[in-house]
C-alpha cells in the first residue's frame, strides 16, 4: 500500500501544478493509528502539501460527498475514490448534484479497511503505534515489537460483504484490480425478516432509543444529498427537536424511505453512527425488498440504468397499495 | 417546588394593539391584574410567549417611566411574529425578562443625543428617547434622524410627528429612501441625510438601530464627521433562545449578547469577532 | 477509607437503586451508556469512557420544565418538574470535571433553578481510570485520571474490591446508608491505592506530553486567531453533525421548544449543537455563522479562548470522546498542537 500513496502523492502534485485540477481531495495520516481524515489540497503547487497525502487501512470516509461542498466553488476538483466511493459518486451524479466533466477521478482498487472496533475488542488497542497491511495480513506495530493476523478478521463488516471493490467509474485507475470476495450481505436482513412484527418493532425500538439525533448519518450519506433537508428547515419544523423515541423512528424511517432505491450501500451511515446503529440492516432491508419487486438494482452502478423507485411503469408491482 | 426557574414566563395581556405599516404592529401588554409585567432600562429586551408557537426575543418600546404597560413593536418576519400579527387584543401571553444591559444612562448623562434609526430599528431608541424626554434635565439637546423606505413604513407616527418635535431642545429629521406621492419631506437614505444635517462630535453620543447595511454606513459616516468609536453605540440583533447567557447561542466571542449586550460602543464591537 | 468487594456490587445496586434512582454504566449492543439501572442489566465498570457522557444525567438532552393550555384566548401556565434524588455510578474524573465546567455557565448568576435542583439532588460517584487510552488526555487540563476533587464519592478499583472514599457530606451521608456493604480499608491497601493512582498520572502526563497536547497558552495565542488561516485545514473535512459536541462532556448549549396536542401541550430544552446550520439562522434569513468554517471556529474558539476568557479554565476536560469518536478526525487534541505549534513557531 505504500506504494500506492506514493503515487497518489505524485499524481496530485502532477494534477495541481499542470493546472489541471484546483482542488485535490485525498487522505491525510492525523496522530492517532486508527485516524486517517479526508484532507483538502488547493493551489498550483498544493502548497507542498501533497507530500502528505497517505493511503492505508484506515482511509474509509468517503470523499464524493464532499463534492456538494466543494465543485460550486472550484472549476475542476480530483479525489481518490474506493469501490464505494465511486457507487456514491455515481449517486451524486445521478441525482444531480456534480457534473461529470468538472471532475476527475483517481480510482482505488480497495482490499478492505479496518475497523477500530475490532482493533479494540481484540484487545489489540493498547500502546499500538501503527498499522500496515501486508497482502492478506495485518502488522500491529508496538514499541515492544510487532504482532501479525489475518487482515479479514478486522476488516469493516461493509468492506467483508463488498461487491464492488474496484471502482466503477473512474479516469485513471491506481494500481491492480483487487479480488472480489463478498460474503452475503442479506444474511442479517434474513434474520431481522424471521422475526414477527413485534419483535421487529422491539428491535428496532431498542436500536433507536440509542440515537442521539446527531445526524451524522444523513450527513455522511452520499445518497442524502438534498440542498435543504426537511429536517433542517426551522419553520415549520417537521421534526420535533425533543430526543423522544417516536420522534427518532419518524427520522429514521424517512431517512431510510428516502434513500431507498438510491442508497448505495457503502455503509458510511452505520460507520459514523456513535451509537452502533446497524442503519446498514435497515437499508439492506430495502434494498433487498426492491431486488425482489422490481428486479436486481444496484445504485451506483451505471447511472444510465433506470432507477426503480423512480421509474414509472404501468405494470408496476406496487406492492404496497395491496392490502 | 418550582424553584428560580428562569425559563418560566409570567402570564399578561395584550391590552392594545395598533397598526403601525403593512408589516409592523405594536403591542401593549399588562400582567392580568394591570401594570406593566417587569421593571427594566431603556434598551433592554424581554422574551415573549406564544404557546404552542414557541417563544422570541424582543426589545421594549415602551419607555421605563410608562409604569402601566410594556409596548413592543414587532415586525412579522417568523412563526412567532406571524402568530403575533393575527391575535387579537386581549389574547394573553407569556413574558419573562428584561434581559440585556440597556443603554448606559450614566455614560449619557448631560450629553447632547443624536438618534439614528431606520424603520423597526426606531423601538429600542424609542424607549431611549422617551425616557430621556421624560428626564428632559439629565440631558441636551435631542437630534433624532429616522427614515424607512416610504413615508408608510414610518413608524411611531403620532410621536415623531408631534410629540418629539414639540419637545424643548429636540429636533426631529424624517426621511424615506424613494420619492413618495405626498410625502413632501426629504427623500434620501438616512445615512446621508444625517451627514447632509451634520453634526458636531463634542459632548454629544450616537445612538443607532436599524438594519445591518443601514448601521455599517452610519458608522463610516459618523467616523467622518469625527465622533470616536467611544462616542458611538448601537444595539444588537442575534437569535437568541434562554436570554440569560446559558444556551450558548448567541456569543461574540466571550460575550453573550442576550446579557453582555445587546447594546454595545462601537468601540467595543471593534473589539469583538464580527459574527453579528 | 473503605472498601467494598466486587461481589457485593450488585447488593450496592439494589440497595442504591431502593433509595433513589441510580445511574450506572450500562452496555447495550456494544454501546456502554449511563442508564438508570434495571434489574438484569449489563452494568460495564471496566469501559472507559461512556458514549454519551453524564452530563445528561444533570442536564438532560430533553427536559420539559413548563406545561401550557390556550384555551379562549386565555393562556394557563405551570411549571414542570421531574424530581427526585439519585445517585451517579461511575463517572470518570474527566465526566466529573465536566460538571464542574457546566456548574459554572449554570450556576453563575442568574442561577439556573432546573439544573441547580438536579445538582443538588444528585450524589457522584467517580471510579479512577487504571488505564487511560491513546484518546484521554485530561491530564493536559491538570486532571488526574486518579482523583476527581468534585465528586462526593471516589472509588478505584484495586481488583477484587474497590476503594472507597467519601469526599463530601452527600458522600458521607451515601456512605452511611450502604454501611452495612463496606468494609474498613487497610492502611497498606490506600497506600496501593495512591501508588497506582500517581503511577497512572505520570504515564497519562507523559504520553499526552509525548502528543503534544499541550493547551498552555492555546487561550491567548487563540486571541489573535480568529482570522488566522487555520481554521481553512480544519472545517473542510467536517460533517456538520452533532457528535462532538453531543457527547462532549463540556457542552451546554440549547434550545427551547413547545409541543402541542391542539392547544395544550408542553416547553421543553434540549441540547442544541453549534455545528448545525440553523443554530443562529435568524427568522429574517441571515444567519452569522453562514458556513461549516464559521461554525468549527465557534466551536474551538469557545473551549479553547472564549469560555477560558469567561471563566479562566478550558471548557475541554481531555476526555477524548471528540477523538474517538469524530467520523472525520476532527478533534480538539489536533487543533490544540496546531495552534500550540503556531505559538511556539513565532517565538
Ligand atoms: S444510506 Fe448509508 S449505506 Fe446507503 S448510501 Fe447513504 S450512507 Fe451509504
Ligand atoms: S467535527 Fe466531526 S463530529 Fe464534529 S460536526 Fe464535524 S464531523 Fe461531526
Ligand atoms: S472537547 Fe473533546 S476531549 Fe475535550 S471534553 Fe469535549 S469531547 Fe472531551
Ligand atoms: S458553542 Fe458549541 S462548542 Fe460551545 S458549548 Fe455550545 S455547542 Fe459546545
Ligand atoms: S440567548 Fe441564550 S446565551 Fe444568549
């Protein structure tokens, strides 16, 4: 992988300096192993700032939704997009919100990222310094030596059940294909659809009364790309600001209902949550569900291809008017 | 036990309201048993309540020494106001306050007055002015320039027509931004206007509300014609939600407006981030 | 001091909760929240740091203080309260520290009634960090991850028991209701006891040293930033979203709203967040804080040099919760080394 970042850095050096692009989106290294952040590199040398850019195991927010900030303000942007990044971007561009030509993508062929959680629950944590990804395995640095194990233990639980680790769209693709092994991701849908309603209810219930209505799932959603969210509006405020459980399942189920046919399951909403909400379920539940009434439909995939929920056709299945 | 809970407001009445322009009416509100409903200094702002609607901020018009009621002058721009605009006299309400610092009569003691207001921006000076009219001794000479955008938009009619030019030592200039069909006084903006007039800086103190571009002119111009930032106070507008420097929302730097403020030297405002 | 075995802990619960209701650490699908205690639930003393943390033990995310009927013109008000005594388990020193930062935005005149009652109603006790992570950096604000001076009880846990000290009069007054759970503590078990406590500092201090964490000065070289080009490498990246400053410990910030079933309903407040848009959007449109990088300021330039002007400490306890848990890395501990570093470049 360190490879990889060195051409990332001299790639965006070479795109910032020939004018090509003014704002590179890439990741940079902050202090602590598990933080790798979305960093913001502008002008025609990027200010010697490229050097910074990295690329490892931890690299996993996702940089196309930064786009909705960003291409208003500039003439050309380029970012580093992973398999799920790029399903978000074509998102974006589906609904929208970027225009294609205004930019350029660096495409990651992406083996998985690690989650800190599973760091952590492995007791692995304590005093670690670093670390790096050696083919199938993961290097834990520590000042006391180092400790080696299998990569896909740690891996995201998304990054296991991927489908699309090589970007779908791109302009220039960094690097090798990498191996495309998903696990079934409806396998947790499955066990939430064996309960009965009220078990599902309770679940979900359950789920919910952890929210902290910080939205941060909304926000991190490449889906969730509306210029004014109904829930932002002040007046008239549609959602109650009260933390009450009725009022978290009313913003849950519209976030998920909005996003349904649109989300690309990139599992960004479920990684920001600070409360472990498996929101992912929720919209694999949808997803699912569409698979089956309008056939198999993957959001980002082509963003020619029709979309289902927002195609009308008058032999339309309409599951949901029957009684 | 309700203990000092400071977010609980008083019930009072609307005892009048009138019609000031086609967006503006003022309201006079009394406690049930009559009287007005808190003791307060010119330029300081009460909360009022308009269950299930919510609650906002408002500075009171009225002066300190009318013991009977509290006015304010509300411009309907939200949920609140609009709520505001389509009660009728006698609705009850909820008020809690004063809140703020009010101008700092001390500093203004034996001082010649200019006001400078621009449509709404005229009901926490208003409070000023008649409180100053009513202790006419304390004080100067009284220079007050006002303007709206058309003779409509004026507000405080039967005041800055007959009331405060008839005072001792007190003058009144009006002005609208655009020619109107009979209105025969001076057309301009009040910022030039106050500069055409002139006034000296010695021993005098401006005082200033309006809207924010009205307000930026008016300081360049009243740096212009020499008054020092010292010299020169205006009074705040930022949203504002507990009114007693606890919900955080309404900071310039490490002041809170709702109880550093909302009135401010200009030469403190230079002093302070400016997020306002 | 006393003393209580582990394996009496779950009598201490059912005798706590008996006497008023008891907050405890508690795990639910992984998250471990201050909750309050039911028999059969996972009660988690070893996690560090809670999500969300006490704070809204004594200042609740949503709390209705007044109830309200419009009926013909007629407006009928009363207040509402939710009393009752309760004790807090398990705050760590950081938590405790920062109610003592909310003690001083609340209790400062005019004192704040809903949460002063709260403050008083409430016995706190604190369990000391053994093992601080690679996130707590409280020793950076003179904390120690060992001892925390405002809470009325302080316990460390030494194993198969835990230490225990009352530090206050509610602490004592606790103390002697679970008497009969307690044990005398032997001299050489309180002198472990501090031992492990000075240990853990020196390692705590050291580390964060080693980082950088250094906020000495921060509040003055910040007096000067308010323009600086810094914040341009910071808001960029940010969400806008309301973890760091939900689950920050420091946080007070609020709104007020009513709701109603037609005309008769309840006013609540509720934690509100700097970093949301339409925090100072103001009903006519304007809005002072127009963008994500007006906000981030905000929120730095308020713990780091505003609140520190107000009340001449940092409104940041180095709990580490905006570290862990930023999806973006946003954290207050990397601001502080920049605007540290930019103070120690221009000297
Ligand atoms: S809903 Fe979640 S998984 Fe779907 S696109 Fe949005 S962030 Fe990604
Ligand atoms: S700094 Fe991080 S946690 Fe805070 S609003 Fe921004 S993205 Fe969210
Ligand atoms: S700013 Fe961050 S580290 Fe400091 S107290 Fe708040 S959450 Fe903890
Ligand atoms: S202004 Fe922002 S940082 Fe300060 S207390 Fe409020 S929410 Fe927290
Ligand atoms: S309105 Fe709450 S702090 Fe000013």
């Amino acid at each position: 992988m360190k490879q990889l970042a060195e051409i990332m850095k001299d790639i965006a050096a070479q795109s910032l300096s020939r004018g090509e692009v003014d704002l590179v989106i890439g990741w940079q290294k902050g202090p602590l192993w598990w933080q790798s952040y979305p960093a913001f590199i502008e002008g025609n040398e990027g200010n010697g700032e490229t050097g910074s850019l990295t690329w490892d195991s931890f690299c996993v927010p996702n940089l196309s939704r930064y786009l909705l900030e960003e291409l208003p303000e500039r003439k050309k942007v380029a970012l580093f997009v992973k398999g799920c990044d790029a399903l978000g971007f074509n998102q974006i561009l589906q609904d929208k919100r970027a225009e294609r030509e205004k930019v350029v993508l660096y495409g990651i062929p992406c083996t998985g990222l690690v989650d800190p959680d599973k760091v952590e629950s492995a007791g692995l944590g304590r005093g670690l310094l670093e670390v790096k990804r050696d083919g199938d395995e993961l290097v834990f640095v520590y000042d006391s030596g180092e400790q080696k194990a299998q990569a896909r233990d740690f891996l995201y639980d998304k990054c296991l059940t991927c489908r699309y680790p090589n970007p779908v769209v791109y302009d220039q693709m960094l690097g090798e294909a990498a191996p495309v092994q998903p696990e079934e991701r409806f396998e947790s849908v499955q066990e939430l659809e064996k309960m009965d309603a009220d078990e599902r209810f309770a679940y979900w219930a359950r789920q919910f009364s952890r929210c902290i209505r910080c939205f941060a799932c909304r926000n991190a959603c490449p889906a969730c790309s509306c210029r004014e969210c109904i829930f932002d509006i002040p007046e008239p405020r549609w959602l109650g600001k009260a933390n009450e459980l009725s009022e978290t399942q009313f913003y849950q189920i519209i976030r998920a209902y909005h996003v349904a046919g649109r989300c690309v399951d990139c599992g960004e909403c479920t990684r920001v949550c600070p409360v472990n909400i498996p929101l992912q379920e929720l919209n694999r539940k949808f997803i699912k569900d569409i698979n089956e009434l309008y056939g198999e439909y993957d959001a980002g995939v082509d963003p020619e291809q029709e979309a289902p929920l927002v195609t009308y056709k008058t032999d339309d299945p309409a599951a949901f008017t029957e009684s | 036990m309700a203990q000092n809970n400071l977010l609980l407001p008083q019930v009072a009445v609307v005892e009048e309201i009138s019609t000031e322009t086609s967006d503006i009416k003022t309201f006079k509100v009394a406690s049930q048993g009559g009287g007005s409903p808190l003791e307060f200094l010119p330029g300081q702002c009460a909360m009022l309540s308009l269950p299930p609607v919510g609650e906002a901020i408002f500075s009171i018009t009225s002066s300190p020494t009318e013991k009977d009621y509290l006015e304010f002058s509300i411009k309907k721009t939200g949920s609140v106001t609009n709520f505001l605009h389509e009660i009728e006299e006698g609705y009850q309400l909820g008020v809690r306050g004063p809140y703020g610092n009010g101008f700092p009569l001390e500093m203004l003691k034996g001082k010649d007055l200019l006001f400078i207001g621009g449509g709404i921006g005229l009901a926490p000076l208003r409070s000023l002015i008649n409180y100053c009219l009513a202790n006419r001794g304390d004080y100067g000479q009284v220079d007050i320039v006002y303007g709206a955008r058309t003779p409509d938009d004026l507000v405080q009619r039967a005041e800055i027509f007959d009331n405060w030019p008839r005072a001792s030592n007190t003058n009144v200039y009006l002005t609208v931004d655009v020619e109107w069909e009979g209105w025969d006084g001076h057309v301009g903006f009040v910022p030039q206007y106050m500069e055409e007039i002139g006034f000296a800086p010695e021993n005098r103190i401006a005082v200033t509300c309006g809207p924010p571009i009205m307000i930026k002119f008016v300081l360049e111009g009243l740096e212009r014609m020499g008054f020092k930032p010292e010299q020169v106070i205006t009074t705040l507008e930022l949203k504002m939600k507990c009114g007693v420097g606890k919900c955080g929302r309404c900071n310039l730097g490490d002041r809170y407006v709702c109880k550093d403020g909302p009135v401010f030297t200009y030469a403190e405002l230079l002093n302070l981030p400016p997020e306002y | 001091m006393k003393k209580i075995v582990k394996d009496k802990l779950p009598s201490l619960w059912e005798q706590l909760s008996s006497q008023a209701t008891l907050f405890l650490p508690v795990e639910q699908d992984g998250v471990v929240n201050f909750a309050p205690w039911e028999e059969g639930d996972s009660v988690n003393l070893e996690a560090l740091n809670t999500v969300v943390p006490p704070k809204n033990v004594v200042f609740p995310q949503t709390e209705t203080y007044m109830r309200f009927k419009v009926e013909n013109d007629k407006l009928h008000i009363e207040p509402f309260e939710q009393n009752g005594p309760y004790v807090l388990f398990g705050a760590r020193p950081c938590d405790v520290a920062g109610i003592t930062l909310l003690d001083k935005v609340f209790l400062q005149e005019p004192e704040d009634g809903l949460y002063s009652r709260r403050r008083r109603e409430g016995t706190v006790i604190s369990v000391a960090c053994n093992e601080p992570d690679a996130a707590c950096f409280c020793t950076s604000f003179e904390l120690e991850p060992g001892m925390a001076p405002g809470a009325d009880i302080m316990v460390w846990d030494m194993g198969d028991y835990l230490l225990w000290k009352a530090q206050s009069e509610k602490g004592e007054k606790l103390t002697g209701s679970v008497e009969n759970l307690l044990q005398e503590a032997a001299e050489e078990e309180q002198k472990a006891a501090m031992e492990l406590k000075e240990r853990v500092t020196a390692k705590e201090a050291a580390a964060a040293q080693e980082m950088g964490w250094d906020p000495s000065g921060v509040k003055e070289t910040l007096k000067d930033m308010f323009d600086s080009d810094i914040w341009e490498q910071f808001f960029r990246r940010c969400l806008g979203c309301g973890i760091c400053t939900y689950i920050c410990p420091t946080c007070h910030c609020f709104d007020i709203q009513d709701y109603s079933k037609d005309q008769e309903g309840g006013r609540f407040r509720c934690w509100d967040s700097c970093m949301f848009a339409d925090f100072t959007l103001m009903g006519s449109g304007e809005n002072p804080r127009p963008t994500r990088k007006e906000r981030v300021r905000q929120r730095f330039m308020h713990k780091l040099c505003y609140y520190p002007s107000n009340f001449g400490l940092y409104a940041c306890v180095g709990c580490g919760r905006c570290v862990r848990k930023c999806p973006v890395n946003l954290d207050i501990a990397q601001v502080i080394k920049e605007v540290g570093g930019v103070k120690s470049g221009s000297e």
